[in-house]
C-alpha cells in the first residue's frame, strides 16, 4: 500500500471517528391508545461534539423515510428487519404539529371534531404565512412570491444552535396505521412481528441545497459562518415493537 494512501485512509477514519454531531436514541414509548393507530414517542438527543457554538438547518421533532427524504427539514429514518435495512416509505408519518397529529388520530375525518381541528389548523397556517410576509416587506424584503417568503421564514425558524458541548433533548411524536404491508413503487414490505425490527435517524444537514429558498443575502451569511454545518449524523438503532 503507497504511504499516502494508508494516510489518506487514516485520515478519513479519523474524521469518521470524530463527528462534530452525536445523535443518540434513548427510548422509543410506545402508546397503544386508539383502535386503528398506534402512537410513538422516539426520544432522542443530539450533542455538540465540539468547543464551538454550532448552527444547522433541522426541524428536530418530525421525521420521514429515507426513500421520501430529499431535500427535506426533517431527520431521516431507516427501518430494519433482522439487521437488514428495508428502503420503505413508511411505516410512520410525518407531523410538523401537535395539530396535525391529533387530526390524524380522529378515524372519521369528517366528523364535527375532525372538521374542526382541520379548519382551525388552516387558518392558523394562513395567519401565519400572512405575519411573515408583513414581516419580510417591513424589513425591506423585495420579493412578491408570497409561498418563497412563507418558505424562507419556516427555514430560518429552524435553525438550531448549540452550544459547546451542549446537549438538546428532542422527542418526535408520530403514528402508525397499523398496516403491515408496506409498498414503496413495485416493492412489498412486511412487518412481521417476529423479526427484530430497529429503527436508525439520520440528520443529514444541508446548507447550500436550500438556496432556491433563500436570496442571495441570506446564503452568503450562511456559508461564510464556518460554524453552520452540513453534513450527515447518524444514530444508534433502536428496537421498535410493532406488536397489537
């Protein structure tokens, strides 16, 4: 093996080993409440590693399946069964809100309850879509692209800061529909409760991709902080029961 080599290899391991991010698993509660869903808490912590203050892109309490994860706030995860990774879109849902998970939970979504809560979620998102462009044109903003703005604010509004050392405990609650058949294009997928089947978050942190979502101001302030990250950050796997 050439020298440079072994150190290249060395040097990759290295970096492997010393993560500026640990993203750790605690517990995952399982709450058996309804009849045709099952609710989870995953409750998990992410460390900074380091002797400085950093920032990342992230909305800390959602997720959503690593086949469906492009381009997207929310940590990532991976589902396996006996050790094999299976690359299915589900079995769990992404909810950004309190909201919007005590919607889903309401099996007939047309009773009065569930139409209430729908109409009450709608216009609390277009109040406050419409603060935050009253806010970017009093702070100067040029664009008249009502959804850009909406969508440059909720990025900005997740941004998370660390500090040196600092841990931040995050639980991410979602549902599952009890379906163990699980498509993804022509792929089946089945839970089957007698295998041993783990779960895996991935932060997988972007800067630059989110440009289209940002004026130019505003990513040259993000790429010339050294301290916003990017990167990908994963975590323990941990057993999830899938049991009725």
């Amino acid at each position: 093996m050439k020298p440079i080599f072994f150190f290249l290899l060395i040097s990759f391991a290295t970096l492997g080993q010393n993560p500026k991010l640990a993203v750790k698993i605690d517990t995952i509660v399982t709450l058996n409440s309804q009849n045709y869903k099952t609710e989870y808490h995953i409750n998990y912590h992410i460390e900074n590693k380091t002797n400085t203050e950093l920032s990342f892109f992230l909305m800390p309490n959602a997720l959503i399946a690593n086949t469906a994860s492009s381009l997207s706030l929310y940590p990532v995860y991976k589902i396996y069964q006996n050790g094999i990774f299976e690359d299915m879109d589900g079995p769990f849902f992404e909810y950004e809100t309190e909201a919007e998970l005590e919607y889903d939970k309401i099996e007939d979504k047309k009773s009065p309850e569930a139409l209430k809560l729908a109409k009450e979620f709608q216009d609390s998102q277009t109040t406050i879509a419409m603060e935050y462009y009253k806010k970017y044109k009093e702070n100067g903003g040029e664009s008249e692209d009502f959804q850009w703005v909406y969508y440059r604010q909720k990025l900005f509004n997740n941004i998370v800061t660390l500090k040196p050392k600092e841990i931040k405990n995050c639980t991410i609650k979602t549902l599952w529909n009890k379906n163990r058949y699980i498509k993804n294009g022509d792929l089946e997928y089945y839970l089957d409760e007698k295998n041993k089947i783990e779960i895996e978050l991935i932060l997988d942190l972007k800067t630059v991709l989110f440009k289209e979502q940002l004026s130019v101001e505003d990513l040259k302030k993000i790429t010339d902080n050294p301290n916003f990250i990017s990167g990908v950050f994963i975590s323990n796997k941990a057993v999830v029961d899938f049991k009725e």
